[in-house]
C-alpha cells in the first residue's frame, strides 16, 4: 500500500482510540441523566476530582494540608509514603461513593419534581465547588499520574505495520500510543458490564424503570433516592476510570474538568439517553475530527479539532435533534 493510504488508517485508528476516551466521560452523563433526567454538568469535574484524590493517596499528601499550615502554623505537607495504586484506587472509589451520598442529601432531595433548569444550574453550582474544593484539599499544581499503565508507542506495532508500504517508500510504520489502547480496552469491559448491570441485576431494572417513569418506579416501590445514590456512584466511578485514562495522558491538570465541553457533541450525536449511543458518538467524534484535521486542516490552517466536533453536532441538531440512538421526539399538536 502506499504511504498515503497507510498514513490515513494511522489517523483513523488513533482518532477510534481518542474517540474512547470522549466516550468514557460522555458515558457518565448519560448514566445520570437517564435516572435522574439532570444534565450533570459537572461531570467533568467528578473526572478532576476522582483524578487528584487519587494521585493524593498514592503520594501520602495530607488534605488541606495548606490550609492546615496557615491555620495552625505548622509544615506538614505527607501523612507518609503514600499508597499502592489498587489501593489508591479502592479508596478514591469509596471518596465517589461518598459524595454521591452527600450530592442526593444535600442537593438533590431539596429539589425534587423542580424544573430541570433549576436542576442544571444545581450541578453547575456543585462543578465549581467541587473544582475549589480539589484546590483545598490537593493544591493546584499539575501532578503526574502513574498507575502502571504503559505508555508510548507501540515499536511492535511500527515494526509490523512498517512492510504494509511499497517496497521503496520510506515509511516507518503506524504510531499507536499503547496508553490509547488500554483505554479503549477498559472502556469495552466498562460498556459491558453496565449493559449487564443494567439488563440483568435488580438494581438495574429498577435504574431502567426510573428512566422510563420516575412516578409509575415509586408506585412499585422503588426508593428514587436510593436510586440516584446509585447511579451517581456508578457516575463517580466512570469519572474515575476517565480521569485515570486522561490523567495518565495529560497530567491532573485543573483543565482537565474542560473535557466535558468535548463530551457534549458526542452526547448530541449519540443521544442523550442512549449507552451504546454514547460510545457511537465518541468513535464518530474521534475519526471525524482527526481524518478532516489530517486531510482539510492544511487547506484551511489547521487546529480544526478545536471546532470540528461543535459544527458536526449543529448540523445533527438541526436534522436529528435526539441523535442516532435517543428517544424520538414526538410533539402533540
């Protein structure tokens, strides 16, 4: 094949993997709304804060450490040497847990059968608390994230995909980070264990029959608080995942919690209340935006990822409003 042809499926394959990992944080949206009908729009501060606890507990650093400090005059930054990663992880879980109890106590039983406006504006409160409340408690310098995940290209990859080409032609092979890979690899297992979560657990029909009818679930005697207790711990635990699979790549960096903004044209193209969907429009997102980057960014000056996924969501609302996946919209006239 010639380099040309072989360059393109470079760029298809790493706009699938980048895909995945919108998909990973477009997921929790998903989850949340579906029980809850709330457009969490602090989704992707859950990721940020799930990413800095954890990187917190792995290093031993003592929360609000600076804050203690200035109080009380003192200068302890480490409880110790901090933590293995399992453990790290397991903790960081039980944080999300934590909080997605104090979310239903605190918020969201206060608002109940309230506009959903009044509910969004709610989860816009609860992101920038959260995002000060990391600052607090982590501090605000970017930090490094480890957990054993490997990283960097895959030379057996390059090597492979190196004799594909015409023989002659300098090629050198595809670049795939291998980081990409497992994130793709986690978020598979992800989608399917909620899909059988969800199809084949108590717990998970009853999430089901919330979604179809917050009412008719309470008159069988589905508890919504419990519910929304649930659905926002499994939100905090895909946060975690994302903000593990982002963190690794990028630093835990508070423009981290920006991610967000990129999950919405994927929920837009997916549909709001779809997980399959939701998966959908992140691969859609992730190939589109790097194939007409690599073929028609050149022509028109480049750095078209920052916008292309914002006009191809407009052009689905404007044709297809609930998405390839959501509910079709039906109006009574």
């Amino acid at each position: 094949m010639s380099p040309m042809i072989l360059n393109t499926i470079e760029v298809m394959l790493n706009g699938l993997m980048t895909g995945v990992m919108y998909s990973l944080v477009a997921l929790g949206f998903v989850l949340i709304f579906k029980a809850s009908g709330i457009f969490n729009y602090a989704q992707g501060v859950m990721a940020l804060f799930a990413a800095l606890t954890l990187v917190g507990f792995q290093s031993g650093q003592i929360p609000f450490s600076h804050l203690i400090n200035v109080v009380f005059g003192t200068d302890y930054h480490n409880w110790g040497p901090g933590m293995n990663a399992f453990l790290a992880i397991l903790l960081t879980m039980a944080v999300m847990v934590l909080l997605a109890w104090l979310v239903e106590r605190l918020v969201l039983r206060h608002l109940v059968n309230q506009e959903p406006i009044i509910l969004f504006m709610a989860t816009i409160g609860l992101a920038f608390f959260m995002e000060g409340l990391g600052d607090m408690m982590w501090g605000a310098n970017i930090k490094v994230l480890d957990i054993g995940l490997p990283s960097g290209g895959s030379f057996w990859w390059e090597d492979v995909t190196r004799v594909w080409a015409t023989e002659g032609s300098e090629y050198y092979g595809m670049y795939i980070d291998v980081l990409d890979v497992w994130a793709a690899g986690i978020a598979i297992v992800l989608v399917i264990a909620l899909t059988l979560f969800s199809q084949y657990t108590k717990t998970g029909r009853a999430l089901r029959a919330v979604a179809d009818d917050h009412q008719a679930a309470l008159t069988v005697g589905i508890s919504l608080r419990t519910i929304w207790i649930v659905v926002w711990s499994i939100a905090g635990f895909v946060a975690l995942v994302a903000g593990i699979m982002w963190g690794s790549k990028s630093g835990i960096q508070f423009s981290l919690s920006l991610i967000a903004l990129k999950a919405l044209p994927v929920l837009i193209l997916g549909g709001f209340t779809s997980i399959p969907g939701a998966i959908v429009g992140g691969l859609i997102i992730g190939v589109g935006e790097k194939l007409f980057e690599f073929a028609i960014g050149p022509l028109i000056g480049g750095a078209t990822e920052n916008w292309f996924a914002y006009v191809l969501a407009l052009m689905f609302l404007m044709f297809r409003p609930q998405g390839l996946y959501g509910d079709k919209i039906i109006e009574r006239v």
